[in-house]
C-alpha cells in the first residue's frame, strides 16, 4: 500500500495534468480505491494521509461517503495532527443532519474538558460549524465553562460556539447574559468583538430581552470604549485604512442600537458620543462608510434628539452622491427607514433621489423608486406623479410593472380630486400599455360617471384620440385603456359628437366595430357588444352597422357573447322600444369606498317583550288576523270556547239566549273576481268586501318594494 500510495502533492499534480473529464474520473476512482486500502490498514500516519487527499477529492465534487466512519477514528488519536486533521474532515464531510455525527460527540466533549487548549479550541471550532440542536444542548455546560477561561484564545472561541449555540437554542441565551456583564473589563479588542457579537444576538432573542436593564447600565462603559476609539490616534495592528478597530466599532453601536431603543435616558447618554463617530470619522473609504451607516441605523432606532436625527439624515445622503452602488443603496434604505419618521427632512431630498431613478443598476432604482413612493404626501402629489409618469416612459419593461402598480395605488388613495385622478388616471393608462390592472379601468370609470359636463368632455376627446386609430398591436396591448374607451364611447357619444368637431355616430360606431371585431379579449368583445346595443338605441342610422358586428358573433365559442348577440339582434329587430328604454344612459355608478365598501352590521338592542310583541303581530299580518287581541289568558280561553259552543248549538238546534248579530258574507268566485268586477252569490246573504290584511315587507331597493300579505274572501257557514 505505501508503496502505490502517492502524497497529497503528487495527487494534485496528476489531476492537473488530466486534459479530459473521463481521465480525471478515472484517476479518482483509482486514488479512491488506494485510499480504501489504506483505513483498512489501520495506521495512523496512513490514516491522516489518506484523509488528505480524501478531502482534496471532496472538494473536486466526487462522493465521499465511504471516509466518513474514517473521520472518528482520526477524532480518537492521540496525537494532535490526527485530531487536527480529522476535526477538519468533520467539518468538511459531514453536516447537521448526518447519523455519523452523533459518533463524534463523545470525542468532542473529551476534547473540550482536555487540559490543552489546542484540542479546546479545535472542538469549539467544529462545535460551532456542525453541531446540531441536540449536540448543542449537549456541549453546553462545556462551552459556559470556556466562556470563562482564562486563556483569550480559548475565551474568544467559546464565544463564537455559544453564539452558534444561542442560534440554534435561544432558550440558553439567558445564561451566557450572566457570564458576560463584565466584557468591558477586558482590554483585548479581539476578546470584546466576540463578546459583543455573543451579547448582541442574546440580547435580540426572547429570552435575553429580561436582560436589558441589566445591560443598559452599561451604556456608560460602552460610551468610553467607542469614544477612544474614535478619538484615537495611535496606530495598531487592528487599524483599516486609518481607522482603529473598526469592527468593534460597528459591534458597539450595533450594541448600542440594542439597549437605547425604547429608553429615554440610555438614549440621552448616547447622544454625544454618535455625533462624534459622524463628525469624527473619515468617509472616504468604505470603511468609514461602513461606521456611518451603522451609526445612522443607531440614530434612527434609539430616541434621539432632532438635531442628531438631522445630522444623521445629511450625513447618508452624501452617500447618494457616492460612485459606489453599493452605498448609494445602503442610502436609500436608510431614508427608506426615516420616512415614518421624519417625512419632512426626508422631503429636503426629493430632487437626489428622484435622479437615482434613472441609475443603470436596477437594485438601485427599485428602491428608489419605493423610496420615492413613500414620500408622496397630499402636499406634493402634484409634483411626484408626473414626474412618475415621465420616468414610466423611460424605465425598461422589468420596472414598468412596479412604476404602474405605485401610481395606481397613488392615484386611488391620494388624489386631490378627481379631476385631477381622471387626467392622471388616463395618461397612466396610455403609458402602462398592458401593465395596467383591469380593476383600476372599472374604478376609473366609476370615477368618471360621477363627474361634470366639463369633466367629461376632457376625457372623451383624450379617449378618442387614441381609440379611433385602426386597431393595431398599441391598442391590442392597452387592454385597460380600451375598456375605459369602449364604455365611455358607448355611454356618453353625446358627449362625444359635442366636443369633438366634424364627427358623426357613424365614425363612433365604425371604431367601435372595429376594436370589438380585432381584440382577442372576450371581456373587450362583450364591452363592445353594450357599447354598440347603447349607440344603435340613441342612432338609428348606425343599426346596419351594428347588427352587422352582431351576425359575427352569433357563432361565437363564448357563450357570453354568443348569447349577447343573440339577445341584442332580437331586441334591435323586434322590440325596439324596449331596447331604447333598457340601454338608457345609465345613472351614476356608486363609488365602493377604499376599504372594499364592508360596512359593520349595526347592531340593535330589543327587549324580549318588544321582540315577542313584533313576532306576534307579524303573524297575525301574515296570516289575515286582525281581530283585536285578548288582554289576558283567561280571555283567549273564553274567545276560543265561544265559537265552539255557537257551533253545537246550530247543531243540536239550541238557539242562544242573546244571539248576536251576524253578518253574512257571500261566497265571491276566485276566477270571476278581477275580471267582470262582480260575483254570483249562492245564497242571499249580504256581500261583504274582502278584509285585506297588513303587508310584511321582504325586500326594498331604490326602485321598488315587495310586500307579502293575505285576505280572506268566502261564505260563513
């Protein structure tokens, strides 16, 4: 085996000199094949080596499942560069959810209970790379313990295998918080940074967030940290393009950001010392950059001050001035995040943001362009949306989409009136082709029957100008448009023939019968179809035109408009009176308001006599009883006897001593009432009128109402 088994060089070497895929996966099978031989020989050096080169070929892409049992075996050598080299091929082999894993856990919690803090610090490395859920829980009580070693190295792993730990358990983040309200007694810069990042994403989870008023007095100390770090002048290793530590720097006000949101008075404390990491540190590098743009988020999160808040603000939009695409997008984002708050600074802006619009990356003009967005206020919505509309006509296909969805919610939420919303509404509809929402054109219309005269002649002479073009590709792609047009020429032709000089019904109806006949939308097809009903009714001289549209749709595969055709080629031809009267101008149509037009049920309190009284009363109207009413039990047990004992005494010939009165009603024909407007009695008893009984009300609406009710017509017996 030694003998055939070549080093890690010479293996790099040979694959590198493979000019085909099919040579070079030959190879691997051969090195892989060697490689079996040489764990089966169980030595140790043999052992590393092969690991080695298994790795190399790992990260060639072939499989490797066969080496990972291997990896244990390496974990339980003695010596150091085995445990090294098998720590790595655990890490690089196997993740989370491999079985062989578990397999590794005991080594590992030998390895960081070791005296040596080289196996220490190789365990936490692979502990927070591949521990699981489980292996976290496990080697928790080892890692605490490191928490607090007394080697730095060993501490600042430790914090970084708890931090992994805290994401994959946040129910332990409480007891890292206790180990580590001391960290600013420690003068490493190395040993702070991983503490603070530990602390960081303990104090966002849960758990942790009891701990902030504990971490809060803290604020003083964390103050004198940053501050000599920005007052600075000394140089050190941990210096990046002059300036010192940056990255504590970004962890302390990232640990700042934490512990003044929502406190007045850590917030004040904090004032001071972030207006000099603006005003001290240099930004013309990215890393400076990077330091305001962390100290701008603080600002915005904490309770700031105004002025600090404006500073803030100043200071990101130079960023927009930047080459860097990468700041110029951090800016946006972050004015993105001030406007809910200070609208008004914001505001200051407008003009640099609107240009970022027209950057070539695309990145940068969505969020500018939201950015944009969330600055119309009823104030300047006259300004932003044509500029709005301006940029629609220059930005690509991608962002036409996303342009016309904002100016659509804009125009429907925002507008000062809706003479304004109809101009508007229709020149986004001419410019957003088929990016324009179908809902948007039935709100717009619903808009435009509610207005004036003046209102309507303006948008029926834009509607035109652009509808009376032979139907081409344009209209075809303008399916919102075209419904407005179809509609409004339809329902306001008057209009129409009054603004518009030197037109005819005729032209009106040759448009028509042109858009309905070429657009492939069945919805356009059946809006066409109304439109021209509407026009042949009002113009008798376009009804050969119409019904010449009709006859083609009359074998239409859309049951909708086939059926339409039919009905309205029968009304046109037969009831023509009936269809002016039907295909009338309509009325105004009623406007849903924003939230979709639910109204809450408005609910009644009844009293349960009130109730019972209106439940027995709508009885006695359903079925005819409109008698007076007993007052009392005993007088309904009297009133039902009564006519029972006047039957028996008919019966059995008794006459009542006081007989009353009776009035005898003539038995009335049903099919001879309501046609010759008598009746023919059987008897000679008096006629009486029928007794018709109160109507119940079941259904109203603005035209009409339906009443239920009965009478009673017939003979006594």
């Amino acid at each position: 085996m030694s003998m055939n088994s070549m080093r890690l060089r010479e293996l790099i070497r040979s694959v590198r000199k493979c000019k085909t895929a099919d040579e070079e996966r030959r190879l691997v099978n051969r090195e892989c094949a060697v490689i079996r031989e040489g764990f089966e020989e169980n030595t140790p050096y043999l052992r590393s080596r092969c690991m080695l080169k298994l790795l190399y070929i790992r990260m060639l892409g072939y499989p490797t499942e066969f080496g990972q049992l291997e990896v244990v075996n390496l974990l339980s050598q003695k010596d150091f560069n085995g445990k090294r080299i098998g720590y790595l091929a655990l890490q690089l082999l196997l993740d989370e959810k491999d079985e062989v894993l578990t397999l590794a856990e005991n080594h590992m919690k030998k390895d960081l209970s070791s005296v040596s803090s080289l196996e220490q610090m190789i365990a936490l490395n692979a502990a927070a790379n591949v521990a699981s859920v489980d292996m976290s829980r496990d080697v928790f009580d080892d890692v605490m313990k490191l928490v607090e070693s007394d080697s730095a190295a060993v501490k600042r792993k430790a914090c970084l295998t708890a931090l992994h730990i805290v994401k994959k358990v946040p129910e332990h983040a409480e007891y890292f918080l206790e180990k580590l309200t001391d960290m600013f007694q420690n003068n490493l810069a190395q040993t702070l940074l991983t503490a603070l990042t530990l602390v960081n994403q303990c104090l966002l989870t849960e758990q942790g967030a009891c701990f902030l008023p504990n971490y809060r007095r803290l604020a003083t100390a964390a103050v004198r940290v940053l501050k000599s770090l920005v007052l600075s002048s000394r140089v050190t290793a941990q210096d990046v393009s002059g300036i010192t530590d940056p990255f504590v720097q970004v962890k302390l006000l990232e640990f700042m950001r934490i512990i003044g949101r929502g406190s007045l008075v850590t917030s004040e404390a904090l004032n001071d010392v972030l207006a000099q990491v603006l005003t001290n540190t240099d930004s013309s590098k990215n890393v400076g950059c990077a330091i305001h743009y962390e100290c701008v988020r603080t600002i915005n999160a904490i309770e700031s001050d105004d002025g600090l808040r404006l500073l803030a603000i100043n200071t990101i939009t130079r960023f927009l001035s930047n080459k860097d695409n990468n700041l110029r997008f951090v800016a946006l984002q972050c004015l993105l995040d001030y406007v809910e708050d200070d609208l008004d600074t914001v505001q200051q802006h407008r003009a640099v943001v609107l240009e970022c619009l027209t950057d070539p990356d695309i990145s940068i003009r969505r969020r500018a362009l939201e950015l944009t967005v969330a600055l119309v206020t009823n104030d300047n919505i006259r300004l932003i949306v044509p500029d709005l509309l301006t940029y629609l006509t220059l930005c690509t296909d991608d962002m036409r989409a996303e342009v016309t969805h904002h100016v659509c919610t804009i125009l429907e939420t925002k507008s000062p009136n809706d003479e304004w919303r109809v101009e508007l509404s229709l020149k986004l509809l001419k410019l957003s082709r088929q990016h324009a929402k179908v809902d948007f054109a039935k709100h717009l219309i619903a808009v435009l029957s509610n207005q004036p005269e003046d209102v309507k002649r303006s948008a029926m002479k834009v509607l035109w100008e652009e509808a009376y073009f032979p139907f081409d590709a344009i209209h075809h792609a303008r399916k919102a448009f075209m419904m407005v047009a179809i509609w409004a020429l339809g329902e306001y032709t008057d209009v129409l023939l009054r603004t518009v000089k030197d037109i005819t019904c005729k032209e009106v109806a040759l448009c028509l019968c042109d858009i309905t006949s070429n657009t492939s939308f069945n919805l356009l097809k059946r809006y066409g179809l109304t439109a021209l009903m509407k026009l042949a009714t009002r113009y008798p001289e376009t009804q050969t035109q119409v019904l010449a549209n009709f006859s083609s749709s009359l074998s239409s595969l859309d049951c909708e408009l086939q059926q339409r055709a039919c009905e309205f080629t029968q009304l046109l031809s037969n009831f023509p009176e009936e269809a002016k009267f039907s295909f009338s101008r309509m009325p105004p149509i009623a406007i849903a308001p924003p939230d979709g037009g639910v109204q809450p049920v408005q609910i009644v309190t009844v009293s349960a006599a009130t109730l019972q009284t209106q439940t027995a009363t709508a009885l006695d109207d359903l079925f005819g009883f409109d008698g007076p009413k007993p007052d009392s039990i005993a007088d309904q047990v009297a009133a039902r006897a009564e006519p029972v004992t006047a039957t028996l005494d008919n019966l059995f010939g008794a006459a009542p001593a006081a007989p009353a009165a009776a009035v005898p009603r003539a038995h009335v024909d049903p099919l001879a009432h309501g046609t010759s407007g008598s009746s023919s009695p059987r008897s000679t008893s008096q006629v009486v009128s029928p007794t018709k009984a109160k109507g119940t009300k079941v259904f109203e609406c603005g035209d009409f109402s339906t009443f239920f009710a009965t009478h009673r017509e017939g003979r006594c017996l």
